[in-house]
C-alpha cells in the first residue's frame, strides 16, 4: 500500500493499515515536517481514534503544555490561572455559546493537541509499528492498471517506480493525486481572505481581550496562545494565495481589521486561507482512493477539517487492509465513500453557513443575535456542540436500532475482578463485541476471534463495535438476532 502524504491523516492511515496486516508506504514530498501555524486543537471523535490506539498519555501531555501556554495569556488579560478545556466546546461562526458542561455526553469533549503535535505523537507510533515513511520524495505520476497502481517518485537519490495493490491520497487540498485521477472536484469558489499568524507585537496589550470579535472591516481573534492572531476579510479571495505571507501583509490587515495601532515586529510562522469549499463526488476511482483534503476542503471555522481526516483514514484504513489481505471483497470498499461522503458534505454546509453569520453588515447583526439566542438554550447548545464536535455522525448501517451506526465513545468494560475500558480493547486495531447476554454473544463471535475481541458486561445492550468504533449491530437483553449476519457483512465468512 502507498499512502502519499505524511500529515496527520496519512500518518494515521498508515498506522490503520498496518494494524489490519497491511503493509503500508508513506511517500512525503516535504524532507521535513511542516512547521507553519494549522490546527490549534482535535474535536472529540479524532480524539477518542488516538485514545483508541495508546496515545492517551501523549495527548495529555501536549495538552498541560498547551494548557500552560495558554494560561500566561490568560492571568495576563482577566485573570484567569488555568483554560478549563473540559468546559470549552467550540464556536459557530465566532459565537462562542457551546457549553461543554451542558452537552449529553460532557466527557466527549475536544482535546488541546496542535496539529504539530499531533504529527509528531504520529509519527512515532508509525516508526514503532516499522512504517517506512519516505520524506523528500515527491509523487510524479501513477498509473492503474487494473491489477495494481504503479507510482513513479522522484527523490534525492533519484527517480523510482513503486506498485501497490492500491494508492491513497492524502496530499492535501492540491492534491496531485486528485487532479491526476481525474476526481470530479466540485463546490463553490472563495469569498474571504483569512490569515493565521504567530507574531511579535509591539503593544499586545492593545488587542485584549483574548478572543474573538467583529468587527466593521471583518472577523479577528486574539490568543488563546501569546502572538496567535486569526483574520478574514470578506473582500474576495487573495490574488496569489501561494505566494508568501510577508509581515507588511499580516500587520496592514491587523490594523484594518482590528481598527488598532499596532505593529507587527517578527512573523514566526503565517499562512493563509480561504472558505474555497468543495467535495469530491466519490472518494474512490478504482485502485486510486483520497482521504482528508484532498477529499474535501472547506474553510477553517469551527476546526472540523483535521477531524473530518481523521475519521476518514479511520474508517478506510481497517477495510482497505481487509481487501488488500484477501479476506474482504473489493465491494466492501464503496462502504467508504457511502459512510464519510455524507459527512463531509454536512460539515461543507456549516462552515459555508458559519461565513455567512460573519459577514459585518447590519443584517448579518441581526441574525447572529438570533442564532446567539438559540445556542443559549440548552438543546440549541447541544445542536451546536454535536454538529462541530461530530457527535451527531451516524452512518446508514440499515438498522432501526437508534445506536446503530454511531460511534462509541469510551465505556467501562468486564466483569467481577476485570476491569478495563472499550478503548483499551481496541488498540491493537481489532474489533469487539460488548456481550452483555451471559455468552450467547461471544459463542456465536468465536468463529471470528481472529478480528473480534469479545468482552462481558453485565447490564446495558450488547454491542458489535467495529475497528473505528462504529456500532455495527446492537441488542437488547439476550437477543442475538442479526449478530451472525452483521459479523459477515463486516469481517467475511466464519473462519471455522
């Protein structure tokens, strides 16, 4: 298998592949990881995929770090000694009114792990797990032949041809391998030029309170890290969006947007972006599949797109190891594109809708009060907080059962002096069967052991949970009805 892109959702679908007994190739065009400012922080359900493979102890220790840089700024501005992340849960076009605390599940919450990080706690589990990634090496071309994908690459050490039985893009939003599959790309163009930055100020003090604001020009936001400004203007796209951002560029439209008399001193790190949104129609061309960017872009408001990659290489990666180890039909893939596309195509819509609640005109004005009066409710806060955070995913599994299709979050599991989690179960990549039926469950899953972990639970309804933590069969009681049949749909005929 060649994954081609060695970011966050390349790295993690490398990591799925090899999990399922895939064997997997990073190709990197970068010979170094990108260090330009991205995401600031994971929603829950990418969280909850790394707490599924061991990285909760890494994640938690970004988190303090981060939770400390952000608290100088913080006691600078109000006072405040610590960022309570349990109680933060997220924004809708700015509005910062999703109240973690009121949500129906609080404890799904969003994590503080930058996107540097979060490449960095990747990548090492990709070397511990024997991942070969291959950085400055930058994909050519391809061809599918039908029987396999031949990828030629050029390197520092010179040109070469790679074959894999399948070739997945997660390159980004100018994906090469999209644009050379032919992918159709549709959407909408751009409306706004945002910038993000990490700078030196000459009078930072100027900009507090940390936060976000409106403002006539345009949108800001200050903090929550020291030096971290966000910036759009709806005046149109950028006349080169690829050329560099330069410090005159940052501080013209700080001081624009902001109405301040500020100076930016140094840039240490700045990119720019816009609200281009647009979805591929299918995720899969043959032997050639995207994930990530490259399967979808849209603009940054509310931080959903790292999670959207995420998910995607979750739910692809367990699958495509099945097919390519022959124990999975090939039909299974197209499960990929009928389970993400759909969500994506939600997320596309909010952030198209959270633009429009930006815009700084009177009747856009008018409108966030309303939407602010509706967060404010407790079911508006939820509504907010589930559509950002993903909570509200759940996938067409055909079952009426209302758990079916979901995706768990982290449960207490075993029985008597066994202890242990949902999360703990699954981290070397198989699946589990929650049997809370006394062992009806677990003797009909023993013909799958291979890829099924069965674990008791007294009480609650038994559980079919697939690798990426998809409810794929639930019951009540000590019922087993369709649990044969949901274990073949998803992991093949019983091996004995």
């Amino acid at each position: 298998m060649i994954v081609v892109g060695a970011g966050p959702t390349g790295l993690l679908l490398a990591i799925e592949l090899t999990l399922g007994g895939a064997d997997a190739v990073v190709i990197e065009r970068l010979s170094e990881p990108d260090q330009t400012i991205k995401a600031g922080a994971i929603g829950a359900l990418a969280g909850e995929a790394l707490e599924r493979r061991g990285l909760s102890e890494a994640m938690g220790a970004v988190e303090r770090s981060m939770a400390d840089s952000m608290s100088r700024l913080m006691k600078g501005a109000d006072g405040a000694s610590e960022l309570p992340f349990k109680k933060f849960g997220g924004h809708f076009s700015g509005i910062f009114l999703i109240d973690q605390t009121r949500q129906r599940e609080p404890d799904r919450r969003l994590r503080g792990v930058n996107q540097q990080a979060l490449e960095k706690m990747l990548g090492e589990r990709a070397h511990a797990l024997g991942i070969e990634i291959r950085r400055g090496c930058e994909l050519i071309d391809f061809e599918d032949t039908g029987d396999c994908v031949i990828v030629r690459a050029k390197a520092a050490s010179g040109d070469a041809e790679l074959h894999s039985a399948y070739l997945v893009g997660c390159d980004g939003g100018r994906s090469t391998v999209r644009k050379r599959a032919g992918f159709d790309f549709p959407g909408t163009d751009p409306t706004l030029t945002g910038h993000q930055a990490i700078v030196d100020l000459d009078h930072p003090d100027r900009l507090l309170p940390v936060g976000w604001r409106r403002t006539p020009v345009g949108m800001m936001a200050y903090g929550p890290i020291p030096g971290r400004v966000f910036l759009a203007e709806f005046d149109g796209p950028p006349a080169d969006r690829s050329a560099p951002v330069t410090r005159e560029e940052i501080e013209t439209t700080l001081r624009r947007i902001s109405g301040v008399d500020i100076s930016v001193t140094a840039v240490k790190t700045a990119t720019r972006f816009t609200d281009n949104a647009r979805q591929a129609a299918s995720y899969r061309k043959g032997r050639v599949l995207l994930a990530g960017d490259a399967a979808h872009v849209h603009s940054p408001f509310g931080g959903q797109g790292l999670n959207l990659g995420l998910l995607d290489a979750v739910n692809l990666g367990w699958k495509l190891a099945a097919v390519v180890c022959d124990r999975m039909p090939e039909s299974l893939l197209d499960s990929y594109t009928e389970e993400r596309h759909p969500i994506a195509a939600r997320v596309l819509a909010n952030t198209r809708a959270q633009v429009a609640l930006m815009r700084p005109d009177v009747m856009t004005d008018a409108l966030r009060d309303i939407v602010a009066d509706l967060m404010s409710l407790d079911e508006g806060t939820r509504y907010f907080g589930e559509m950002i955070s993903g909570l509200r995913i759940r996938y067409d599994l055909g079952s009426d059962h209302p758990l079916v299709g979901r995706l768990a979050g982290n449960v207490a599991l075993g029985d008597g002096d066994t202890k242990t989690t949902l999360f703990d179960q699954m981290e070397d990549g198989r699946a589990v069967l929650i049997d809370a039926t006394g062992g009806a469950a677990s003797a009909i899953a023993a013909r799958w052991e291979m890829f099924v972990r069965c674990v008791p639970r007294r009480g609650g309804p038994s559980l079919l949970i697939r690798p990426d933590a998809c409810i794929a069969w639930a019951a009540e009681d000590t019922d087993t009805t369709g649990l044969e049949a949901a274990l073949t749909r998803w992991f093949g005929p019983a091996m004995h």
